[in-house]
C-alpha cells in the first residue's frame, strides 16, 4: 500500500492507495456538500430571480457589497443575523430560503422528503379526518 494526498475542499488528508491502481477506478474521495455554497447559491437565484443587483441588496440589507458576493460565491459563512437581513432586503421569509437550500441539500445525498403526511403519522396523531383525502 502506498499513502498518497487528497485534497477536498481545500483539506488534505492521506489515503491508502494501491500501488498499480486499476485503469478507469478514480482513487479521490467524493466532494461533500458545503452549506455555505448551498446557501450562496440559493441567495443568488432568489436575488436574480427578482431582478434585483448586488448593490440594491446590500444597500437594503446594511451588508458591503463585496461581503454579499462572497456569500452569494460561498466564500463567507454568514450568520443567522446577516441571512435575516439580506432575506428581508430580498423579500423572502428566511424559512422558505432555508427550505430551499434544504431540498438542495437533501437532492444532493439522494434523499428525498415526502411531500405528504404519511398515513401511519396521521393516525398516531389524532388527525383522522387527514386520512383518506
């Protein structure tokens, strides 16, 4: 066995690795979901979607202008209090951007979030007229 550097999202860690690896078998790990780009990315959309600029929104949000592009890059962890801000600059309750980033999030580790109350749950909770509709 040989070690060899991997380097994912900016960590290198060593791994184990034969020393003749087989032609077409790929030895790096697979790249993990970063929240912070999810979040970027679905500020991004929403922003775009809207029409509006970077500077209207940092202008509303209070945030410089360079800080809310790295954000919206995924180069800058932002904080609840700051997401709030620019959620309410953007016209979005912060819930439904979460939500968002949520079901990105759970697409990309192939997880999938029924959009029903199972039947099972219904009945355990006292709402049995839910049930059959």
């Amino acid at each position: 066995m040989v070690r060899q550097p991997v380097t994912v999202n900016g960590v290198t860690r060593w791994k184990d690795t034969a020393e003749h690896p087989e032609p077409g078998v790929e030895t790096r790990e697979a790249k993990g979901v970063v929240l912070r780009q999810e979040i970027g990315d679905v500020l991004r959309s929403i922003r775009q979607d809207s029409g509006r600029t970077l500077r209207d929104v940092s202008h509303d949000a209070r945030v410089s202008l360079g800080y809310l592009s790295e954000v919206e890059r995924g180069q800058k962890e932002a904080s609840s209090e700051l997401l709030a801000s620019i959620c309410t600059a953007l016209n979005v309750p912060l819930a439904a951007m979460l939500f968002q980033v949520a079901e990105r999030i759970a697409e990309a580790e192939g997880f999938t979030v029924p959009d029903t109350v199972p039947t099972e749950f219904q009945r355990e909770f006292g709402n049995e007229e839910l049930v059959g509709l």
